[in-house]
C-alpha cells in the first residue's frame, strides 16, 4: 500500500487523464475570461491604487511628487477648507429626491404600462427619450426655461394660477439645488422606467391566474407576488440611481453654472487649480462609500429575498 501511494505522489509520474482533462478545460476557460480581466484591471483596478498613491502626495502635474501621508484625507475630514461637507450634502438631497420621487414614479407608470394592451411601445419610447439625450443638452434647454425673464416654467405656473409659486430657480444656492433636482430626477426617470417594466414583464402572468382563482384581490396580488418578485431589480434600481446621482456632473454644471457644487465638480475644479493631491484623495473618499453603498444594498437585498423565499 505505501509503494502504491508513493509511486501516485512521485515527481515525474503519469497525471491521469482526467486530471490532464480538467486541468486543460480550466485553462481554456480562463482564456475567455483573460481578455475581460485585463481591460478591468487596466481600466479599473489601476486607475483606482495609482488615485490613492496620488491621494497621499502634492502634486501639479508638473513637477515632482512630495509624500504628505493622509494629509489631505484630514483636510477633508476634519478641517473641510475646501467645502466637502456642503458639496456631499447637495448630492445627497439630489440622490434621496432620485430614490424617493422619481423611481416610486417610474415603478408606478411601469405598472401601468405593463397592464396595458395598446400603445405599450409608444409610452416606452417616449419615456426613454430623456435618458438618451446629452446631459448637456439638458442643463442648457432647462437653463434657457428657466433663466428667461419670467422664463418658460414660470409662466406656466402663471397660466394654471399658481404666481406665488414663481420665483427665481436659479438665483441662489436653496433654489438652485431644488431645480438641479428636479431637472436630475426627470431625465433620469426612464432609466428607472424601463428597468422596472422590464422586470415586471418576466414574472409569470399564471401566478396571477392562480391566485386570482384563490381569491386575492389585486392589492393582494401585488403585495405577494408583484413586490416580491421585483425585490431584485428594486435593488438594481436603487444602486443605479445612487451610483449615477452621486457622480452626477455635466447637466449640474451646465444648468447651475457652480451655483450648486456636488463633489464631482470639486474634483474638477480642483484639478485645474493644480491640486491633483487632493482631488485624489475626494476621488478615493467617492470610490469607497459608492461600493460600501453597493455591497451594503447587495447584503439587504439577499436578506429580503430570504425573508420573502424569492
């Protein structure tokens, strides 16, 4: 028996041949997978180590790189000289109007669409228009419909009796975030539309038949099968919406002109100010609660999915 073992451990000795097997189709399939992990690790995984080496030095791009440990981290966090905390807060409302308004509208309508036998593909169409235009093309025509003395909106509020709701959208910091909201949660509403629609039409339309045979009502049908069923893409929804609010950007800029500042924009500006040190270090502080957001929605989601038997 031990000359039996030791011949099956000795170096040099015959693999079997399902071994050989295994070991080849494990190498095949990581050549599929090679090309993928390369361009993630170029694009990603790089990227974000080299950010945080550049997060712990001053740096002008032009000259050499000083090493100031988590100086600018503490700049940030505890002195906040270059309004951090005031540029998260405004991405955080615009992000909580994003999770609150704007996909319990998209869920709504994506309901509706789905219950409805005609003109399916044109609600679907219309409802994806926005998301596809340039967030540039969007800050500048709201810009225009709102700046205008007394402006587009603010006329239509005249017409439908509302004058004391008129007022300046973008004349102050308050006024501005409100606008940069609302103009945020209605271009990225078909986002949230068609990804719900597109969920709702693959639950199986004979748990409905069936529990409609039982009895239920459709508040109950919606409530135990609808809502259920849809936790996952709820979830998908929620880390989209959060991901793309809290790096929104160009249609912000374009519409408030700096009025509002949300941490991409203080990145930017600190870049061509030279400061790419700490711009870094803001980048890195992003990264981090965006993915601790992401996998924390992930956890909640199997949780729920738990509870439910989903």
């Amino acid at each position: 028996m031990e000359s039996q073992v030791t011949t099956a451990v000795r170096p040099g000795a015959r693999v079997a041949p399902e071994v050989e097997s295994r070991a080849r189709d494990k190498a095949v399939n990581f050549t599929f997978v090679l090309p993928a992990l390369l361009i993630f690790s170029i694009f990603y995984i790089y990227p974000f180590f080299y950010t945080f080496w550049l997060s712990l030095h001053e740096w002008d791009m032009i000259g050499s790189q000083t090493f100031v440990g988590l100086r600018h981290f503490q700049e940030i966090f505890l002195f906040d000289e270059r309004g951090w905390w005031p540029s998260m807060y405004n991405a955080l409302f615009i992000t909580f109007f994003a999770l609150t308004l704007q996909n319990i509208l998209a869920f709504v309508l994506a309901l509706g669409v789905d219950k409805a036998v005609r003109m399916g593909n044109f609600y679907r169409v219309v409802f994806f228009i926005l998301p596809i235009l340039a967030e540039i093309i969007i800050g500048l025509l709201m810009r225009d419909m709102f700046v205008n003395d007394p402006g587009v909106f603010n006329r239509l509020l005249g017409f439908i009796g509302l004058d004391s709701l008129q007022r300046d959208w973008l004349g102050n910091e308050h006024n501005a975030l409100i606008t940069a909201a609302l103009v945020h949660g209605w271009k990225g509403f078909g986002w949230g539309f068609i990804i719900f629609l597109a969920g709702l039409q693959t639950i199986p339309q004979q748990l409905y038949e069936a529990a409609r045979i039982d009895g239920a009502n459709s508040f109950q049908c919606f409530q135990r099968i609808t809502l259920p069923l849809m936790i996952p893409v709820i979830v998908m929804v929620v880390i989209l919406t959060i991901l793309g609010s809290m790096q929104a950007f160009a249609m912000i800029l374009t519409l408030t002109r700096s009025v509002v500042t949300v941490p991409v924009m203080l990145i930017y500006n600190h870049i061509k100010s030279n400061l790419v040190g700490l711009a870094s270090a803001e980048g890195v502080i992003i990264g981090i609660i965006l993915v601790s957001v992401s996998l924390i929605m992930m956890q909640i989601s199997k949780l729920v999915k738990t509870r439910f038997g989903v």
